[in-house]
C-alpha cells in the first residue's frame, strides 16, 4: 500500500515549486494590501474597505427609470443634488437583468441608488431627492427606501468583528485537538491568507468602482473561511494518515506531496461545482446579491488555491526548519560532551 502511495502518478510536485507558491501569493495580496492601507489613510471612516451604511449610517433611496443612465447623467445629478442640499451624496446605476426582465415580460429598468448619511432631523432629504431625480427622469418610480442609525450600524460592525473572532478561534481550538498545534497555526496563517485577499481585493474595487461593503459581505467571508478550512483539513487529514504509514519509508515532504496529489482532483472538482453555481448567480441573479456572490466566487478560488499550494507548502517547510532545528541542537549537545 505503501509502496503504490509514493510511486503512483503525480500531476503536480507542490513541494518542489513551494517558494514560487509562497511567492504567487504574495503577489496576489500585496496589491490588496496597499490597496487597504491607502484606504485606511484616505477614507472618511479610515477602514480598510470602503463600508455601506450597514456599518456607518445612513439611508439608501432607490429609484426604477426606464432607461440606460449615462456617467455624464450620473455626474449631472450628483451635481444637482448637491445643489439642492443634500451633503456628500454616493449614486450607484444598477442594471437590471435583460434576460430574467424577457422571460417575466417585465420592461427592463435601471435602478439609481442614492446612499446619504443619515439625518434624523432632515424629514426633508427624501422630498429632496425625489425631486431631482423625477426633474431628469420624469417616468421615475420610487423602488426602497432603507435607513441605518449610525449607533447600530457600529454596533453591528462590532459584532461582526467578534463574529471573524471566534470563527477564527473556534478553527483553532478544533484544529488544535484535531491534529496538532501546528497544523492548527498554519490552518489559520492559510485563512488569514485567504480574509486578506478578499479584503484586499474589494478595497481595490472601493477604489476604483466605489464598491461598499455591507453585513452580506461579511457573511460570505465566514462562509469562504469555512469552506477553505473545511479544504484543508481534508488535506491535512490525508497527510497525518499518510505520515503513519510511510513514515519510516518517506521523507515528510514526499509524505506531503503524495497527500494533496491524492486530494488534488477532490478539492478541484468541489470548487468548481460550486463555482459554476456562483457564477450562474452572479450573472442570473440579483443585483443586490451580486457583491455577495462576488465575494463568494473570489474566496472560494483562493481557498482552493491556499489549501493545496500555500497550506501544504508551508506545512511542509515548517516541518522541515523544526527538523532542522533539533539537529543542530542534537549536533550542539554532542559537542559539548566531547
């Protein structure tokens, strides 16, 4: 059994090429970092990420025209809502589906959004805003009016920090039992690697689209990091069987290779099922889910890419310097008692 483990055909030899996946990722994050440190240092909120008014207040108003809305329109009304008196206003065009709007025999419409910052005292602002809009596009229809006090969009920020806390120790702790502290740390180093991403890359989407971030966003970051853990615990599995077995007749990296090219086609194989399913959403569903599945789709494929190349690898060369450690240690105490 042993034997057919390590001489079975391999399609790829992680461990050989570790250090290009240490380098690809940190490619792939170092954008998003700089990305959310200029955010943090520019931002009104001075996050990472630009966030919606589920975190920082405020109100979005919602209007269905029957037509294509041009930037040049979108500048003009931003213009003159300004001038009419209503402060900093953030304007989304949202697209409905052509193909969802035929098959209902629904006219296809767009959606301006208008995000404010809440006013308690301004039982105007929307009489405001309506006017304006309804000034450009006569035929407008008022679709949703949703408001946030800033207190409890706060509060809810608050909790959904506590919410990635406990995920995060919760992984450990269950890791730690599980396997061993060390697959635990690496599990959650590769997690960590995986929030980064996302993070990074929506801050880059704030800053080039003005994509904001809402409580959706971070349910699909609890759900990236349980499926990327749930990812990688099959191929840490796979590896501390293997490791009884071959380990008096493998090097551990061998051990390591073998495993996740027996895990190679499951884990593939599960993401791209379920990317197929994202990707069908994003472009078929919603357009007030599509940041969510968004996020979805890009931290379910670094997922996949983290618990085969980035979690093994480091696993693997984590091993290799503990080993290296208790050798020279070993050598050093052999010195001292010549």
């Amino acid at each position: 059994m042993s034997e057919t483990v390590l001489h079975q055909h391999k399609w790829i030899d992680v461990v050989k090429y570790r250090w290009v996946w240490f380098g690809l990722s940190l490619l792939l994050i170092l954008p998003g970092f700089f990305a959310m440190g200029y955010l943090v240092l520019n931002s009104p909120q001075h996050m990472p990420v630009k966030v919606g008014i589920d975190f920082t207040g405020g109100t979005i108003t919602q209007y269905s025209v029957k037509k294509d809305v041009a930037n040049s329109e979108v500048a003009s009304l931003r213009n003159n809502l300004t001038k009419a008196g209503i402060e900093n206003p953030v304007i989304q065009v949202l697209k409905s589906n052509n193909t969802i709007s035929k098959a209902e025999n629904v006219e296809p419409s767009t959606v301006i959004s208008v995000k404010t910052a809440f006013k308690s005292n301004d039982v105007t602002a929307e009489q405001k805003i309506s006017d304006v809009v309804k000034a450009d596009y006569p035929e407008a229809e008022l679709v949703q009016v949703s408001s946030i006090g800033p207190s409890l969009g706060k509060e809810l920020f608050i909790n959904s920090m506590y919410a990635l806390a406990l995920a995060f120790l919760g992984i450990v702790v269950y890791l730690s039992f599980r396997f061993q502290v060390d697959y635990a740390v690496i599990a959650l180093i590769s997690l960590a690697h995986d929030a980064l991403f996302v993070l990074g890359f929506f801050a880059i989407l704030g800053i080039f689209f003005d994509v904001h971030i809402d409580a959706l966003f971070i349910t699909a970051v609890l759900t990236v990091i349980g499926f990327s853990n749930h990812d990688t615990i099959v191929v840490f599995d796979r590896i501390r069987e293997n490791s009884r077995f071959l380990a008096k007749k493998a090097s551990f990296p061998e051990i390591v290779n073998a495993s996740v090219n027996q895990t190679l086609a499951r884990s593939i194989n599960t993401s791209l099922t379920t990317l197929i399913t994202l990707l069908a959403l994003y472009l078929f569903g919603g357009e007030t889910t599509k940041d969510f599945v968004l996020a979805m789709i890009v931290g379910i494929a670094i997922g996949t890419y983290s618990s085969i190349f980035f979690a093994s690898t480091l696993l693997d060369w984590w091993r290799e310097r503990k080993d290296s450690q208790k050798g020279s240690a070993s050598r050093q105490s052999e010195a001292l008692k010549v």
